[in-house]
C-alpha cells in the first residue's frame, strides 16, 4: 500500500506539492491527474526518495520512502517521466545491465514486454526512435516483475498503436494484482486503467473518487451528421440532449451518464455519420467541478 500523508515539497512561489493525502490500496491502479506543473513528478520523486519532504510522510508498503528508498526500490518499478538511457549499449545489453544491478538472472520479464510492443531490442539505443526508446524504458521497468509500479506520463511520446499495447500490458499487471500509480495528464488513460482517480492542480488535490463515479458523472460528445437539416432539427426539438453547436445537418450533442437511452433515442433518427470528440482533461474537470484546472 502507498501512504501518503500531508506532504508537501515546498519549491517556493506556491511551486511543489501542498499537504497531500490519500492511499493506494494494494492491488488498486490510482490515476494521478493533472495539467503540466500541477506536481505529478515531484509526489513520484519523493515517493521514490529522490527528493526530501518539506512536511508529511509517505510509505509504500510500510516502508519510508526517504530513509528506506534502497528497500523500495527492489519492489517497486518506476518510468520517469524524462527517460535517459546508455545510448551505445543495445536493448538486449541494457536488459542485461538491469538485471546485473537488480540481481536478477531472468530477462525475461523484460523480453516479453518488448516483444508486446514489438521492439526490436537487438538495435543500438542511439538507433532507436523516441517511441522506441519509451518501450524499452517501459519494458525495463517491468524486468524484475515489481510489486509496485510508480509510472509517470507513461503514455507520452507513444503513437496509437503503442498506447493500445500498453494499456494491455497494464491492465494484465492490474489482473495480476500489482499496485500501480499512474501520473497523467490524459483522462481516457486514467478512465480507461484506473479504479479511482485523484486530481491534482497546484500541488493540491483537489477531487478524489472512484472511476465509475467521474465515468458517470462526466459528459462524452458526438458530433452526429443526420440525412437532413429537418431531421437535425426535430433532434434539436424532441430529444432532450444537449445540443452544444448547430451546422446544417451537424449537431455537436453532449452525453452524460450510460449511453443506452442516447442510443435508443438516436436509433429514432436518421443518423449518416457519428464521431465521438476526445474531451481534454481541462474540459472534463471545467464540466464535472467547474473552474480552470491550469494555473
Ligand atoms: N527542483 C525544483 N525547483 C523548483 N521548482 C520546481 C522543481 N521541480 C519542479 N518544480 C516546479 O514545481 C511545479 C510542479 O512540477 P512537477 O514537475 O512536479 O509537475 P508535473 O505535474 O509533473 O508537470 P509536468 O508534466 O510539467 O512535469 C512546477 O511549477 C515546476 O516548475
């Protein structure tokens, strides 16, 4: 379990992170969110014990994060969010390095997890693309099967395909019952992976609950393309969503809450084309909380 009690890391200039509070259970995945500064990365560091606190405490299994950081490390897998790796040696060798550092003779922990991606680890690091290099950090960490995984914007600078290949990969730890904190600042990664979500904005949290209680309280858009202006029109009129925009056949709907009646009520149209429109995190917090999440 991570315990993490009134910490703060006081940067200065109402910079770091202000009496946070709250615990991952053993076996949850728990989605920090927030905008670029809000102090994903240094809750992570200090959870890590790179970094000292200001006030507080934390622990992850019992064990503190400052003085005992050593103990932790051996069962915990951490991503940084800015990766450097040793760009002469191949994926293979630095698997290899890893294990060497870890005690560890197995790789292959570390092998399955690239070939998930389908990394080809036999490549130079300073060959590989910045995609590339992020599966090979992301394999890495899994290389001595952490208990805990502590991963910071685990998701950025991978393409579409990637991002599939790792939500897959996370949710088979999750299945496997490890403890993970996800930092991001991508709602649909943490709505897609987490049990609950916490969201962070200036070094505050500032809401905490569970997934099924934002998935339900927050809204999802369409843009919806009907066969006649007509037809948009008795949309507008009889089906009590809310239309956001309106152009010609186009109507931008917003959806809260189970999609079931949207689509009994859609069935009743006639629908040519439907896109779903991706909501930004600052979008969704705007809409849940109101107010601004950046600072
Ligand atoms: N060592 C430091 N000294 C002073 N200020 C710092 C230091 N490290 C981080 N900060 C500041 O503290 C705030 C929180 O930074 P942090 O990196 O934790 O945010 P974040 O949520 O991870 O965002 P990002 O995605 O941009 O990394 C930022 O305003 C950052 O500039």
């Amino acid at each position: 379990m991570i315990r993490i009690k009134n910490v703060t890391k006081d940067y200065g200039s109402n910079k770091g992170v202000f009496d946070l509070s709250f615990e991952v259970q053993d076996q949850e995945t728990f989605g920090l969110l927030g905008m670029e500064g809000a102090g994903k990365t240094t809750l992570l560091q200090i959870l890590m014990g790179f970094s000292n606190l200001s006030g507080g405490r934390c622990t992850i299994n019992a064990k503190h994060c400052w003085k005992q950081s050593t103990g932790i490390k051996n069962f915990t897998g951490y991503l940084p969010q800015k990766i450097t790796l040793p760009e002469s040696m191949t994926g293979l060798q630095f698997f290899r390095f890893l294990a060497d550092l870890r005690n560890r003779k197995s790789l292959e922990k570390a092998i399955r997890t690239a070939d998930a991606f389908e990394l080809d680890t036999s490549k130079k690091i300073r060959d590989l693309n910045q995609e590339e290099k992020k599966k090979l950090a992301i394999a890495g960490v899994f290389l001595h099967d952490p208990e805990v995984l502590l991963l910071d914007e685990p998701e950025s600078d991978l393409g579409e395909k990637a991002k599939v290949q790792f939500m897959n990969l996370i949710l088979e730890e999750k299945s496997r019952g490890k403890t993970i904190l996800i930092a991001t600042g991508s709602f649909a990664t943490a709505e897609r992976l987490c049990d609950r979500i916490g969201i962070l904005r200036r070094g505050m949290l500032v809401n905490l609950d569970d997934v099924s209680v934002i998935r339900e309280a927050s809204r999802k858009v369409f843009c919806i393309g009907f066969r006649s202006e007509l037809e948009a029109v008795r949309f507008v009129r009889e089906s009590g969503f809310d239309v956001l925009n309106k152009n010609a056949t186009q109507l931008t709907v917003s959806v809260s809450g189970e999609l079931q009646n949207f689509i009994k009520v859609l069935s009743g149209y006639k629908v040519l084309t439907m896109e779903s429109i991706p909501q930004t995190l600052e979008e969704t917090f705007t809409y849940l909380y109101g107010g601004d999440l950046s600072d």
